[in-house]
C-alpha cells in the first residue's frame, strides 16, 4: 500500500468519526475496516481497497466529500468505485433519500451491467452488512428490524436479489458465495423462528 491508502483510512475515519453501526455503538469505522479486509483479501488491489474504506462517503456524508474530491484525492477509478457502491442518486447533497424501494431497485439494475471492479467493491459492503444482520438477530431476533427503513421480508428480497444479480454478472474472487451463505443463514434464522 502507497501513503494514498493511508490518506483514504485517515479520511474515512474522520468523515466517519461521529458514526455507528445503526441500533449500536459499534464505530462505524469497523464496518469500513471490514469491508476493506474483504476487498484486500479477495484479491482488490490498491484502489479498491481505498474504495472500501470510502464507499459510504457519498451517500452518508455528500456535505463532507464530493465526487470532484474522491477523484481529485483519489484518482477517477476510485470516484467511480464509490460511485458504483452508492445506491442514492447522482445530485444527492444531503437530506431525505429517495424512498428505499426505489433506491435499491435502482442499484440492483446498475449491478447488472457493473465492471469485476466495482462487484468486488459492493459484495464486499453487503457480506459485512450480512454478516452484521445474521450476529445481531442471533442476539435481538425480531426486535433487530426496527433499526431498518424496512422489515425482514424487503431485506431478505434484497440480499437474495444481490446474491441473483451478482451472480448472472459472475464476479471475481469468492466474496459471491460468501454473501450467498450469509443469506441462506439470515433466511434459515428466520424459519427456524417462525
């Protein structure tokens, strides 16, 4: 790694510093760190890596960095990697989202005809957030879905139609079956719940 790696990891916590994971006090840094660890040791290089620890920048915090920024900083791949992980739109500076059914239909097309790169990147983000989703509903079970916009059924359509659409675009690397399992342990803790 350069010192344009380290610049990342000092941006991300700054930008990030007052964050936690949603219903937590888990540092929103380690959910970054996590991701990062992903790309890295799914065979992402530099760049990716950066855009790892900076994928929510845009859609979390647009008032603190812009894409002009990330490419300046950064250099156009990783503007274009955080890009492909932000599910909001384009003009987005802030304030209400677009409703959440129509943001994550909207990725879910973009991931379709997405580069290796920018899967890498978003599977990445998603098996960490699974990961995340199947630890605390072991701890909270149903009570853990009040921290979300939307019940267990929307998420779970999600993520299974991330694991799909990734899937037809056959990604490098094993992040896919990674999410894949995850999914299929989220859906197996529900049924065994009901």
């Amino acid at each position: 790694m350069t010192p344009r790696f380290d610049e990342a990891l000092t941006l991300a916590a700054r930008v990030h510093a007052g964050d936690v994971r949603k219903g937590t006090q888990i540092p929103y840094v380690a959910h970054l760190l996590g991701v990062c660890a992903l790309v890295l040791a799914d065979g992402g290089d530099e760049d990716e890596g950066i855009a790892g620890l900076l994928h929510d920048t845009l859609e979390d915090h647009p008032d603190l960095v812009s894409r002009h920024q990330l490419e300046d900083r950064f250099g156009a791949r990783v503007r274009r990697l955080v890009e492909g992980c932000t599910d909001t739109p384009a003009d987005y500076r802030g304030g209400p989202k677009p409703p959440w059914c129509e943001r994550k239909l909207h990725y879910l097309e973009h991931l379709r005809d997405a580069p290796p790169d920018e899967l890498r990147v978003s599977l990445a983000d998603k098996v960490d957030n699974a990961r995340a989703i199947a630890a605390d509903y072991r701890l909270l079970g149903e009570a853990l879905w009040s921290r979300f916009s939307v019940g267990s059924r929307d998420q779970l359509w999600y993520y299974r139609s991330l694991v799909e659409v990734i899937g037809t675009a056959r990604p490098p690397g094993r992040l896919l079956g990674l999410l894949d399992a995850q999914v299929t342990e989220i859906e197996a803790l529900l049924a065994s719940a009901r």
